[in-house]
C-alpha cells in the first residue's frame, strides 16, 4: 500500500521549502537550459479561453500531482528501491518523471521535472509519505499555472 498520511509539521514544512527552491531556483535553471540549446519554451495554447484555462488549473494543480506521485514517488520509486539504492531509486524515478514532461513541456520541462523529482524523492526518502511530495508539487504547478496565466510574472526569467 502507497503511504498517505497526514504530513508531520515538519514534512508540511519541507513541502512548502521544497515548492520556493522550485519556483526561485529550478524554474529559472529548466528556463536558462531551454534557452542554451534553443529549445524554446512550451505552449501555453490552453490559457486562451476561461475554460481551457480551468482545466489546465484542476489538472496541473490537483490531478496531476497525485497521480504522478502515486506513479513515480510510489510505483516506481519503490520498483527501483526493491532492487536498488535509495539514491538510485531517487534518480530512476525523477529521470522517468522528466522524460514524461518533453511533450508538454519540451527541454525546460524536462529539465524541471527532473530537479524537481529528486527534490520529491528526497522528501518520499525522508517522510515515508506520500502527502509532502504532493503538497509540493501541487504548490510548484500552482506558480508554474499563475504565471502562464499572467497573473505573476516568472520570478528570474
């Protein structure tokens, strides 16, 4: 059985840590590689109509980072540890977890995803839990949304 539980003040603390080094740190580096190998950035297309723009929202901030926790942070983080180090189970995980963000969201997703993963394996390591890892990635799809959207301007873009 996958672990949720109710996170520990210090996991909710963790969380929150881990979703500022994403937006501060690792969304200006994923940015910076893209731009580096002249990969550009992802397509924003959804956010052209109010309803595209909510489905982007209930799927990047409340769907994807459940589901993608259970399958990379739960599946196949634990798939690798059977067999492996945690280290090693950190890296696989956060590098499959990458590999599914080149379409959506080319090099910089890439890129992204992968830092971010091993910021969330480190957490799914840590915890024993599932709920800090998904708090934070929701929190980072949050900014990563609000500021496709507009509504904030990318912090070291």
């Amino acid at each position: 059985m996958l672990p949720f539980r109710i996170p520990s003040r210090q996991e909710t603390a963790s969380a929150i840590v881990i979703a500022l080094l994403i937006t501060v740190l690792i969304d200006p580096i994923a940015a910076h590689t893209a731009t580096v190998l002249g990969a550009g950035e992802s397509s924003s297309d959804s956010l052209n109509s109010l309803s595209g723009t909510l489905v982007l929202a209930v799927s990047a901030i409340l769907i994807a980072p459940i589901v993608e926790e259970i399958l990379f942070r739960g599946v196949v983080f634990d798939a690798i540890r059977v067999r492996y180090s945690a280290t090693i189970a950190i890296v696989g995980s956060s590098l499959f977890f990458g590999g599914i963000h080149l379409l959506i969201g080319g090099v910089s997703g890439v890129v992204f995803s992968t830092l971010s993963g091993v910021l969330f394996g480190w957490m799914r390591l840590q915890y024993d839990n599932l709920t800090g890892p998904t708090l934070a990635h929701a929190l980072g799809n949050t900014y990563s949304v609000v500021v496709m959207a507009g509504y904030l301007p990318a912090f070291f873009a």
